[in-house]
C-alpha cells in the first residue's frame, strides 16, 4: 500500500528525533554498559531504515560533489574502505541484508567520487562541466532522489553564469519529476498530472516521464525520501522556477509556471499567497508590454569540432547559447584561448568560414574548430504562430547559416554566378534547455541559382523596408539606412552584366512593388 506524503513526514519526524537522542546520548559521558546497548539500539534503528539512510548518504554526497571547493577524495575513498572492512570483519552483520546493502552503498559513493574527478578536470570549460553533469543526471534516471539532487546541482552552476533560463529550466524539469512521483500516490485534481502538465513551459520536460509505474515503486523503502518529494516541495521547485525566468526577463514562461502554482494555493484557501502571485504576474505582464523587442535572449552559434586531439568531441557539432548580444569574435577568441590553453596554442586553428570541412586536407597533428552564427529557422506555417518576440525566441530546435558561394571556388563574385548554401541544423532538444550548448543531430542543404539569391535579396530588403516604416515613432535614419542598401545596385549590376534573363525576372519582381516604393518614397 502506498504511504501519502504527510504519513511519510510524521515517519521522517519520529525516525529522526531517534537518532538525535542517541546522537546526543553518545556525546555525554556515559558507562560502558550504556554505551553498549546505546549502540545496539542504533544498529537496530539502521537495520530497520537503512535504505533511506542509503539515499539520503548518496544524495548528500552528491550534492557535495557539485558545490564544495575543498572536498578530499582521497580522504573520503580511504573512510569508505574503512567503513567496508569494518562490515567484514563484523560478525554480527554476517548473513544480514545490512552487510550487502553496506557494499552497495560504498560502490554508490565510489561512482559519486569518480564524477568528482571529472568533473574537476573540466572546471574551467563550463559547457564541458555542464554535459558532464547532465550525463550523471541522465544516469540516475531510474534513481528520482538523485536525478533532482544534480538537476538542482546544475541549476546552481548555471545560475553562478547568470544563465538564468538554463537554471530556471532544470527547477522546471525537477518539479516535472516531482509530479510524476506525486500522481502516483494519490489523485489530487489541484496537482499537476506529471511531466505532460509542464509541456506549456517545454516539450523537453516530457524526458521525466520515463519514471514510471514499471521503473518507479514509491512505496519501495528509500525512494523519494527527499523532503522536495511532497506537495510542499513541489511549491518550492516551482516558485524557484518562476524567480529564475524572471531574472531572465522571460515573463511568458513565469505566466506558465503560475498557471500550475495557482490551482494548488486556490485548492488550499491561500488567500495571501494568491494575492501575492497576481501582483507578481501584473508585473510581469506590464514589462511584456514595455520591453517586448528590447529583451534580449541569447545569440546562437554553430560550432564544430575536428580532430583526434579533441577525442570525444572529434567530428561533432553544437548549437551554443551565448548570453545576449555575444559577436562572433567574442565566442571565436574564448573557444580558441581555452582550448589553446588545454591542448597549446600552436594546436588549435580556428576556420574562418561556413564552408563544409574537406577532413582530407586538415592537419591530424592539429585540432580545429569552425564557429558560424545561426539564427532560429521556422516554416512558414510556424512562423504564423509565432508571432511576438518571446514566441521567436523560445523553443528553439532548427537553426539556419547562409554560405556564399562561386562555382569557381571564391566566395563571392559577380552577381550571374553568385550562388548561395542555406543549412538548416536541427538540434536534439529545444532552447532553452538544461545546458547551454545541444549536440546537431539533422542537417539538410539548399543551393539557390544566382536568380534565386537576388530574388531573396530583394525579399529581404523589402521586409527591412515595412519594418523601418511601420516603426512608432518614425526613425528617419533607420529608413536612410535600408534605402541606401535598396534595390538600385542590384539593378543596375544586373544591367551592367546584360544578363538579360535575370533582368526580367527581378523587373518583374520589382514591378509588383512599385506601387508600394512610390506611397512611400514619393
């Protein structure tokens, strides 16, 4: 039968009000004959409660593991060897499930020192760090109690870089987790379902679905222990959630999250507290309407990785996240200083350009990196739904780069032999997520005729055009601006070169906006 959450708690209470008598008994002078039956009746609390006791030792360590500066492993590996050769040599313990469960706990703490290790070789390459946690997290996925204590360990990474929406996401990702454990118990109406009730705020947090009823037993001894694994820690999770996508002016998502919050403190008559999350949602609703285009969410680039010096990363390529306005020679330098300082300066080449990499012609004594901006790519049956700033800016999963080219080799030429590569890179989770960088896992190519660049050229600058004059207020320089770059050099380099084809084409074009030029210009 499975235990409710406040039933758990009152256990909690008594369990441990336990162990802080005896704790405080064997701290006082006391007989021998006392000190013997105080420790009997320790092991025997243990014995009846040890895997929790297991969890919550994991999980402390655990934690430790992703915020202490000063931890010695050296010291903690040689502790556990003593702790595991005291089980040996007990007599009493021989045969009993405490002596197996002792073996699995100081294997468990091993694994946790191991990721320490690794985790400290990549402490100056925060995306490195960041995967690599996000791979411990991954691996307790059967585990709840420890995937949430590395999500909420990721999260305070994050929030050290200010990465305020990677930190906000992995609370969201914990409270999905929570949800799931907390429908299993008991169906309350006011309670998120699981994960599927926090798809509004992202589709990646329908991964926490996979604990479920064929991998997850809550009523099993020890899992979800945590204090988070309740109602009240569900609130917590989420409020933190709402904080976080404040700071990172993603207000839309702060509306999301509410929209869970709110049922929960209406089902509980909190009145206050109701009162407090609408005040908090008009503030967030009127900076939406102050600051829509002038919050700026993050740049995004394409980086690639080739050769055997980089090891696991030889032949991948990334979507990074970089914070707001970031120019590419602000990621090229710290990506080529890093890496120039791990595996020397003289190794690393970073390429200059978009163009697909000939691996035959690379150096195998040398580690290159190939940086290209993107931009958020979307249909044109997406793009109809998403229309304010947040909607093309949140969710992201395809990117796009242009890559100019000749047939001739150069990069640029004349207008009748201008051709253009459109790469669209689809990555394997949406932005933002839990980390900062997302591994590509689909790219399609399109080639446009030279007709076909001019034409998209034109496109582009008229969109510029509505853009400058549909401004409030009016920015005449703005205008000046796109007018000076306008459809006068391309014309009359399609004349000059007397390609007769490509000048009725774009004539035409042209045409069906003369009306349009000749209401604004004239």
């Amino acid at each position: 039968m499975l235990q409710t959450p406040g039933l758990m708690e009152n256990k909690d209470g008594v369990v441990g009000s336990l162990l802080q008598v005896l704790l405080h008994s064997l701290s006082c002078n006391q007989s021998s004959q006392f000190l013997q039956n105080c420790l009997a009746t320790q092991r025997a609390i243990v014995c009846k409660n040890f895997a929790r006791v297991k969890m919550q030792v994991t999980m402390s360590l655990a934690s430790l593991v992703g915020t202490s500066e000063s931890m010695s492993e050296e010291s903690l590996r040689r502790s556990l060897c003593t702790i595991l050769a005291y089980s040996e040599l007990d007599s009493n313990m021989q045969g009993s499930s405490l002596h197996q469960q002792v073996k699995e706990l100081v294997v468990n703490l091993h694994t946790i020192l191991s990721d320490t290790v690794r985790m400290k070789s990549y402490k100056r390459d925060p995306e490195m760090l960041v995967d690599l946690m996000y791979r411990i997290a991954k691996g307790y996925q059967t585990s709840p109690d420890l995937r949430l204590t590395w999500l909420q360990n990721m999260a305070r990474k994050h929030a050290e870089r200010d990465n305020h929406a990677e930190a906000a996401h992995c609370m969201v990702h914990g409270a999905a987790l929570v949800s799931e454990y907390l429908a299993m118990l008991e169906d309350k109406t006011y309670l998120p379902v699981g994960s599927v009730s926090f798809e509004r705020i992202s589709g990646n947090v329908i991964e926490e679905s996979a604990v479920s009823d064929d991998i997850l037993s809550p009523d099993e001894e020890g899992i979800c222990s945590g204090s988070f694994f309740s109602e009240t820690g569900l609130v917590g999770l989420l409020e933190q959630a709402a904080n976080l996508f404040s700071m990172a002016q993603m207000f839309e998502a702060v509306n999301e999250v509410y929209k869970i919050l709110i049922p929960i403190h209406e089902a509980h008559r909190d009145i206050k507290k109701l009162a407090t999350l609408h005040g908090k949602l008009q503030q967030a609703f009127e900076k939406i309407s102050m600051q829509d285009t002038k919050r700026m969410f993050g740049t995004y680039f394409r980086v690639a990785f080739y050769g055997e010096k980089f090891e696991g990363l030889d032949g991948h390529e990334f979507v990074y996240k970089e914070p707001s306005i970031t120019k590419l020679p602000e990621i090229s330098h710290r990506l080529e200083a890093f890496y120039g300082l791990r595996l020397g300066n003289a190794v690393v080449k970073v390429i200059k350009d978009s163009s697909s990499v000939d691996h035959s012609k690379l150096e195998a004594d040398k580690a290159y990196i190939q940086i290209t901006f993107v931009e958020p790519f979307f249909e044109r049956y997406e793009a109809k739904d998403r229309r304010t700033h947040f909607d093309k800016s949140y969710n992201l999963r395809r990117f796009m780069f242009d890559t100019p080219f000749t047939l001739d080799g150069r990069p640029h030429g004349e207008l009748n032999k201008q051709f253009k590569r459109k790469t669209v890179l689809t990555t394997s989770h949406a932005f933002p997520y839990v980390k900062t960088r997302i591994n590509v896992v689909h790219k399609e190519e399109n080639v446009l005729s030279p007709i076909e660049v001019a034409i998209e050229d034109m496109q582009n600058k008229t969109q510029e055009l509505v853009f400058a004059t549909n401004r409030d207020p009016p920015d005449p320089k703005r205008l000046q601006m796109v007018l000076q770059g306008s459809i006068g050099t391309t014309v009359n380099q399609v004349c000059l070169n007397n390609e007769y084809t490509m000048y009725l084409a774009l004539n035409q074009y042209i045409s069906k906006w003369n009306g349009y030029f000749f209401y604004f210009f004239f």
